[in-house]
C-alpha cells in the first residue's frame, strides 16, 4: 500500500516526509556524483517506506533535471 508522502525542495536538499508516522528523509544531489546521496533519516524498519521514500525523492530529482 503506497504511502501519502509530501516531498519538497529546500536548496539543494530534497525532503520527503511520510506525515503520519512523521518519518522523514533528507537527499542531496553531489555536483559530481550521478545519483542522490542519502543525508539523514528517521528510523524505521519499514522496506516498504523506504522503498516508496527513495523513489519520490528520485521522481523530485528527475523533474528538476538534476538526475536523469
């Protein structure tokens, strides 16, 4: 079951939040590196959170042309 995540763009860190459980992830996207770079987390043992929250920050990272 998909997760309501709300992702959003500070800088050049890409932040998504699972609301209510309040996990949240933080993404950047080094100059010289060709994929995000996970920064910092909340715990969980949830794959499937995980899973889900990596591919929205990866769709964020595509629509703003930082990843292709």
């Amino acid at each position: 079951m998909a997760q309501d995540l709300e992702v959003g763009v500070d800088g050049y860190l890409i932040v998504v939040r699972e609301p209510t459980s309040g996990f949240y992830a933080i993404y950047s996207k080094p100059k010289h590196r060709p994929q995000l770079i996970l920064r910092r987390r909340a715990d969980t043992e949830d794959q499937a959170l995980l899973t889900q929250v990596w591919q929205a920050a990866n769709d964020k990272a595509r629509e703003l042309g930082w990843i292709v």
